[in-house]
C-alpha cells in the first residue's frame, strides 16, 4: 500500500499522480464510491465483451471490413455506455414512481371476508 496527499483546487479538482494513473491504465473517466467516510477511485472497467461481440457481428454482416470496420466499431461503441446509463436512468424513474403510487391490494384480495355457510 502506499500513501500519497493530494491538493484539491479551488473547483474541487484533484490532480492523480502520473504513476497511479499510469498504473491503473486510466483514460478519462473513473468510477468514484463514496463508503463508510471515504472515497475509492476504481478505474472504469471496460464494457461488456458481449456489446463488442454483437456490434462487430452487425457491422460485418453490414459488410464492415479493416479500417473501416474498426472506425465504425469505435462509433457505435462509444455510444453503448451512454444508452445504459439512460436506460438505467429511465428504469430508476419509473421505480420511483411506480412506489410513489402503489396501492397495496393483499387485503382486497385476501382479506379477512365472511363466509356464508
């Protein structure tokens, strides 16, 4: 393990020494987690192989090959993280409403109702 104190500006940026993130192969984003009073800084992990599988398939099948292919793969690719997030995003909000506006029927349904016998 080792210890390192790090400035943060006046924006409340952090500057990540170059041999952290050197080792940590970080490009432009990280996934920052805030737990019991501390932050841990991860490095994003890559997207699903399963994505890069099927946008690759679909490309070639398009008729994608070399250069061309790989341009058009970094297109699409790029745009796979985002459209996640936003369906995540979606998903999250129709949760909270549909908690917002939940009627608990158990006691229509299986209430404790009079038999005539």
């Amino acid at each position: 393990m080792e210890k390192r104190r790090i400035s943060i500006s006046s924006k409340r940026q952090i500057t990540i020494p170059a041999k952290y993130f050197d080792s940590l192969g970080l490009e432009k984003e990280i996934d920052c987690i805030y737990s019991k009073d501390m932050l841990i800084l991860l490095p994003v992990k890559k997207g699903d192989p399963a994505f890069a599988e099927e946008i690759l398939q679909d490309l070639i099948q398009k008729g994608f090959s070399g250069e061309k292919l790989l341009a058009e793969f970094k297109k699409i690719n790029r745009k796979v993280r985002p459209a996640v997030e936003k369906l995540i995003e979606e998903a999250d909000k129709i949760a909270r409403e549909a908690s917002v506006n939940y009627v608990d029927l158990t006691e229509d349904i299986f209430g404790d109702e009079e038999t005539e016998a």
